[in-house]
C-alpha cells in the first residue's frame, strides 16, 4: 500500500507540473519576447524563443514570413534552456535581435547539441524572395566549421532584425543556440575539447588494455569487457562531438548515440555472463536472464542494419528502450550473484547503478524537467565511463580473489604432494624392479633374436652411420667379413660393393626415400669373387642412436637363368627369322609352279575343245569332257592355293561394290548345275525387303565361297540328288543356306572341317586339298558374317553363311578371322 501511495502521489505530481506548462504556454501566446541585444559580449544565448510546430513539415520561410508569423507563441522552456522534448513535427523559432554598431559584423552560430538532425537559419535582412538558409546545422547538413559543436558563421548587419530557425530531429528538441565571437569560440571548444579527449583517450586505452590481457590470458570475459570499453570510447565520441571533429561525422551513420550505449551495455551484460559463475554463486540467473539479452542484441543489430530514423515504426524497439532492458538484466543478475556470496558482484552492481542514474538524469533532461546544461548532459554521458571503470575494478577484484584462492589451493596441493612423494617412492621402487625383468626378458629376447639372425640363409648387417659394423650375423661374417672375430668386423667397414659408386647410390637413396628395397647391385665376397645380389636397407633406431640394417640376397644363379633366356629368345627370333624366309621362298616356288602349270594345262583345255568339235564318238566326247573337267579341277586347285597364299602373306583385301545377292546365288547356282548336270539344284531366293536389297561386298570372293559349298555338295552327293540353296532375310542380316543329300558330316569332324588342309575320314577317293571350306570361313569372315554346319534329320549336311546387310566390313580382315564364331544355326531347304 506504502508503494502504491507513492507512485500515486508521484504521478499527481508529474501532471500538476504538466499542466502548470501547458498554462504557462497558453498565457503567453499574446505575450512578445524581448529582443535579444547584440553587443560586444563573447558569447550570447538565443533565448528566449517563440516557437511554432509544422506536423506535417510542410512550410517554407516564404510562408513563415507571409502568412505564418502571428502564429508563434512564446514557449517559456527555452529562456530556461529546457528540452521540449520529443516531437515529430518540424519547430520554427523566431527571434528578434537589436544588433550594435559595434558588435555588427561575423559572428558564428553553434548548437550546443552534437547530436541533431538539422536546423537552418534565415535573417530578415534578406530579400523576401531569397530562400536561401543563412546558416544549416546538424549532423545532416555539411560542416562549415571544424569543431565539436555544429557551427556555421553568419554576418550580422546593425539594426534590429528578426532570425528564424527551423528545427527537425530524432532526438530530444534541445535547441541551446548561441552567437560566438570567433577567437572566443576557439578558446573555450581548446578547453571541452582536451577534458573530453583525455577521457575518451583513458577509457580507449582501457578497453585496449584489456584487449592485451585478454589475447595473453585467452579470456572470453576479458575480449567482452574489452567491447564494452570501446564500445563506450564511440558512444562518448558521439555524445561529445569528438567523431565530427575527427573525421567529420559519425563513425556509423545511426543518428542515435544510444546504439553505442546499447552495444555497450550489451558488451557488458556477455561479460557478466562470462566473469560470474554461471551455475554456482549466481544460480539460476544466468540461464534465465541470458535468453532475454541474446534477443536484445539480435534486436540491437537489426535496429543498426536497417531502422528508417526519419520514421521508426511504433513497434520498433529503440536502442535506448533496448540499453534499458539490459542496464534491467545486468542489475538483476548482478544482484542475484552478490546475494549469492559472491563478493566482486559489489563492483557489478555500482557500474550498473552508475549507468542507470545517467539513463535517468537523461530522461529527465530529455522531458525538460532539468535544465539543459553541460552537468546535465555531460554527467550521463561519463557514466557510462564510471560503469567501465567499475566493471575493470570487479575484474582486479576477480583476480584478487583467484590468486586467493589460488595460494590456498598451492598451499593444499603442497600438502598432498608430500603425501603423494612418499606414495610416489614406494611406486618408483616397484617401477624399478619391473624394469629390472624387463630389462632381463628384453636381454632373452635379444638372445633369441640374435639366433634367429645366425640361422637366417641371408646376410644380415647392422652398422652405425659412420659406416663401422655393429653386428653381421655368420652367412655375412662367412660371405663378407671373413670371420668370427669381434674386433675384426668392428673394425670392418662396407667396402664390399664392386663398384665404388655403388655405395653412394645406395646411400642416396637411402636418403632420399628413407629405404632401400631389392636394389640389384654387383658386389664382392671375401675372397674377390664378383656376385650380383638384391640389396635392401633401411635406418633403424639402435640404442638410442640411428643404425643401417642390410640384408643381401644372392642372385647369382638367377642373373645367369636371365642371360640363357635372353640367348634363347635371340635363337628364337632368328628361327622365326629363318622360317619367314622359308615361307616366303614357298610362295615364290608356289608362284613358279602354278606359272608352269596353267600353260600345259591351258594347252590340254584348247586342245579337248578343238577336238571335243571334231569328234563324232559319244564315247570320246564323254573322255574329252572327263579331260575339260580335270583341266578346270585342276585350275581350281591352282586358284584356291593362290588365294591362300594371298590371305596367309599380305591379307585378304576386298575389293567391296553393291551386289545383289539373290541375282549372285542365281549365277553360282547355274554354273553349279552347268558343270554337274547329273545332280538338280533348287533355289528358294525370297525377296529381300526393300531397304536390304542391296549390299556391299566383294562379288567374286562371295561367289567363290558359295561355289566352295555348292562344288562340296555335288562331292559328296550320289547322282540324282538334289542340292537346295536358299536365300532369305533375318533382321539385318542374309542368310544362305547349302544343303545336300550325302553321308553328312561326324560330330568329331565337324569342328575341324574349316581347318586348312583337313579333309573328312572316307573322302580319300574325292578330290580335293582341303582348302574350300577354310577359304569360305576366311571370306565370309572378312565380309563380317559367320558359317556353320550341322546335320540334316533326313540326312546330308546343311552349310549356313549369315552375312550383314549394310554392315561395316572388319578394317583387318585377319582380326575379323580370328575373331569369328563359327555357329551352328540352319534352315530347312
């Protein structure tokens, strides 16, 4: 009820002080202000004011002279110097001067508020139609002077004149406007300007001092402590106008010195959270309360990036409602902390009450409930800094306490360490005896191990870096050293490579890749025999020192193995020299004999013709033709061994035209039919379809192949039977199909009849060499297609050559040979 009765009785208060204003207001709005006099004074406030507000920041001066000017009132705040507070609407202020003739001349006009959006000046002494400002000041406008404060100079005429001012900000509507001699100007802006430098100067080498100690220390709370400090250096360069001076404007165009307090605060809050136990002394404040600050810095970021100040939305959180929120969290945890017994929360506490006794004497300020004066404005502004100060005092107070604590902790370590000695004595000794087995088990194994090297069937060396051996086990003593004398091989050294530069190329490689692994080297055994051997090496560690471990495989006998396979491949390739010769020597004689042979027989043909016309005997006609016939047998024969001895020496090359196939088989089949008229031939030739009609090949090789078949089939027929050919289509492909009415052919033969020179068992009375069929599959092949044989049911044997129709032809005929399938596949006749 006490508390109620308070903010009740406080609140009755406020609004009397309200409408005591408005009263005074009103009252005077027939009241004229006395014109201020300009004479020779340093320095003279322009106040008071009439004022006159434009919400919709419509008017010019044009119309503030001409139609506007009875519409100021006098507002008594500001011969106060008070803040009219916050306002959206654009203020006019009037003012009249009586200017000296002494004092007329260049005076300059400051605003002794840094932070202010604009203000522009017009005289009366300027022609009604020049709208031109005198003077515009304010962060918005382009600096005329250098200086903290806004300033422009401005040349008063003598006489009395009238001076309008309109005003528009973000802020708080101070406007503390006064007339400066020039000289007096700088004298006094020489003073603020070095108390406000040598505190922001203190407090940046603040916060850089602790940036240091937090990079020594690697402290989260130190790097945020460190922000909050230099956070603060801006937000008391933006308040004291020492950002403009610098480099003429804000460092961040925010138009609000408010975000540098809430980034600050902010800062300061993460410091907290980091410098104070989270879960021990504080509880559960530092949970609880982080959530809401994490929002207000995200909040805060999105105020910075992207807030209108012309026109901030109503719902939009401000930077000062933000610092607020936070000065609330870090008080309430600071609290929490120092309740809890946590004794540097003291210092904690004081920073934030410092910074909130500024925020409230800026409220009060702002609402014009304190006069605007430099204490004022000045003594929130460094409260921040006091904050800081504080803040650092906690962290010595911290630090005092840590290296408290930390006797008291070296104290008790002492004491358990000295416990632990004794412990630590007893557990050393035990070591000790542990290690003496060790050391007796690594002995046995080393004993061992060395017994296993003795028995190795390889050399084995270990040597030091120098080159001096360490140890060879017997095959190397026995090979290399020359015996089973210590003092002997500890002198010996690795001098035992044939080659001298042998040794440097194995060391180098040694070095190189750390390894030398089955290097094959020609080295020398004690007694100067010459041996090639597979060398490996490697570095080892050998009693804390390094040591090069060799091993040596004998090579000897397979060197010598390599050397009689090279003589026998050089044997080889001069047989494989010898039988090319012979082979070619073959086809010459080959050549010779069918040369020698088609003259006789070309006589014998020309001479049964011509008797063939005079004989009337039917008897000896029937012996000429036996004769015509073994003339073209032979000729044949002599035809087929040429053509093999073209495909076995420089390839089977096509000579590839568009044929027709059906037309081909119809003049195989006649001159089949011609030449064994006692056999009856039948032809099944479908139509192809139109688009496979015709085909490229070689005409007179694919008739020879499908004579082969037809010749074969008269063979081995009896008279009288018949010989069937077919031809017909089968997707992309032709198929020919052969079959006759002989014995047919076994299932053990049938894989080896399109062998060169392999003749069935029982054909020993048939003519032939056993080329026909061989050249057939080598032709058919070349053309890209197969062949194949197999037994008809009702007796004979069906030969079956597929060939592709406007297929590619095999661009190595010996390769499209040794790579075609013979394949079974038929069709009944």
């Amino acid at each position: 009820m006490v508390w109620r009765a308070h903010w009740r009785g406080q609140i009755i208060e406020e609004a009397w002080v309200a409408a005591l204003m408005v009263l005074l207001m009103v009252c005077a709005g027939s009241v004229r202000a006395e014109a201020i006099r300009i004479d020779g004074r340093d320095r003279i406030a322009l106040s008071p004011f009439e004022t006159f507000h434009d919400p919709d920041k419509a008017l010019t001066i044009a119309d503030i002279r001409e139609g506007a000017a009875g519409r100021f009132v006098m507002d008594p705040r500001t011969a106060e110097n008070r803040s009219l507070g916050f306002t959206g609407a654009a203020l006019w202020l009037r003012a009249e001067l009586v200017v000296a003739p002494d004092a007329a001349g260049r005076r300059v006009l400051t605003l002794d508020v840094p932070n202010f959006n604009s203000l522009a000046a017009w005289g009366s002494w300027t022609e009604l139609a020049d709208t031109t400002p005198l003077a515009v000041l304010g962060d918005r406008a382009p600096r005329t002077m250098p200086g903290r404060l806004h300033a422009a100079p401005i040349d008063l005429p003598a006489g009395r004149h009238t001076l309008w001012f309109r005003a528009t900000t973000n802020g708080a509507m101070a406007v503390n406007l006064e007339l400066w001699r020039p000289d007096a100007l700088a004298r006094a802006e020489q003073r603020g300007l070095q108390i406000h430098t040598a505190l922001a100067t203190i407090t940046a080498m603040l916060g850089l001092a602790a940036l240091l100690l937090a990079v020594a220390l690697r402290s989260a709370a130190m790097v945020l402590y460190a922000g909050s400090a230099l956070a603060t250096v801006g937000y008391l360069l933006m308040m004291t106008g020492l950002d403009t001076l610098m480099w003429g404007g804000h460092l961040f165009d925010t138009g609000n010195p408010f975000v540098w307090q809430a980034i600050a605060s902010a800062l300061g809050l993460g410091f907290l959270f980091a410098a104070l136990p989270p879960w021990g002394r504080s509880g559960w404040a530092v949970p609880v309360l982080g959530a809401p600050a994490a929002v207000v810095a995200a909040l805060l970021a999105f105020y910075a990036l992207t807030e209108n100040h012309d026109a901030m939305p109503v719902v939009m959180i401000g930077p000062r409602n933000l610092s607020l929120m936070i000065l609330a969290s870090g008080v309430a945890v600071s609290l929490r902390s120092r309740l809890s017994g946590y004794r540097p929360a003291t210092y904690l506490i004081l920073g934030w009450l410092a910074l909130a006794a500024g925020n409230v004497v800026t409220a009060l300020r702002n609402a014009g409930l304190v006069p605007w004066t430099d204490a004022a404005y000045y003594l929130p502004v460094y409260a921040s800094v006091v904050e800081t100060m504080l803040f650092g005092a906690m962290l010595a107070a911290q630090l005092h306490m840590l290296r408290v604590e930390k006797e008291e902790a070296q104290r008790s370590l002492m004491t358990v360490l000295r416990r632990s000695e004794a412990e630590l004595a007893e557990r050393v000794a035990q070591r000790t005896e542990a290690l003496d087995r060790a050391n007796a088990a690594l002995r046995d194994r080393e004993a061992q191990l060395r017994v296993t090297l003795e028995a190795a069937p390889l050399p084995i060396l270990l040597s030091r870096m120098t080159g001096a051996t360490i140890y060879a086990n017997h095959r190397a003593r026995t090979l290399l050293l020359g015996g089973d004398d210590e003092t002997e091989i500890a002198q010996a050294g690795d001098d035992f490579y044939h080659d001298p530069a042998d040794r440097g190329r194995v060391l180098d490689r040694l070095a190189r890749d750390g390894l030398v692994e089955n290097l094959e080297v020609e080295m020398r055994d004690i007694a100067g025999s010459r041996f090639w051997a597979l060398l490996s090496m490697v570095v080892i560690d050998y009693e804390g020192q390094k040591a090069r471990l060799l091993a040596v495989n004998d090579i000897s006998r397979r060197r010598q193995l390599e050397q009689e396979l090279t003589k026998a491949k050089e044997l080889a390739e001069t047989s494989a020299g010898l039988e090319r010769a012979a082979g070619e020597a073959q086809r010459q004689f080959l050549a010779m004999i069918t040369h020698e042979f088609r003259t006789p027989l070309a006589v014998i043909s020309i001479a049964a013709q011509y008797l063939g016309l005079k004989a009337e005997d039917p008897a000896a006609q029937e012996r000429l033709a036996r004769v015509g016939r073994a003339v073209r047998h032979m000729n044949g024969m002599i035809d087929a061994c040429l053509l093999d001895d073209r495909i076995e020496g420089a390839g089977l090359l096509l000579r590839s035209d568009i044929l027709d196939l059906k037309a081909l088989v119809r003049r195989v089949v006649d001159a089949a039919q011609a030449a064994a008229p006692n056999h009856v031939f039948t032809i099944a030739a479908e139509d192809l379809p139109e688009n496979l009609r015709a085909t490229a090949g070689d005409e007179q090789l694919l008739g020879m192949a499908l004579s082969n078949l037809t010749e074969n089939a008269v063979k081995y027929s009896r008279p009288g039977s018949v010989v069937a050919v077919s031809l017909k289509g089968d997707g992309s492909d032709a198929v020919l199909c052969v079959a006759d009415q002989g014995p047919g052919i076994s299932n053990g033969e049938r894989d080896r009849i399109f062998e060169k020179y392999y003749r069935c068992a029982g054909t020993g009375r048939v003519p032939g060499a056993g080329l026909g069929l061989y050249l057939t599959r080598r032709i058919v092949a070349a053309h890209g297609g197969t062949v194949g044989v197999r037994n008809r049911p009702g007796g004979g044997a069906l030969f079956t050559l597929r060939l592709p129709l406007h297929g590619a032809f095999a661009a190595d005929p010996e390769s499209a040979w040794q790579n075609g399938v013979i394949e079974e596949v038929g069709h009944g006749s």
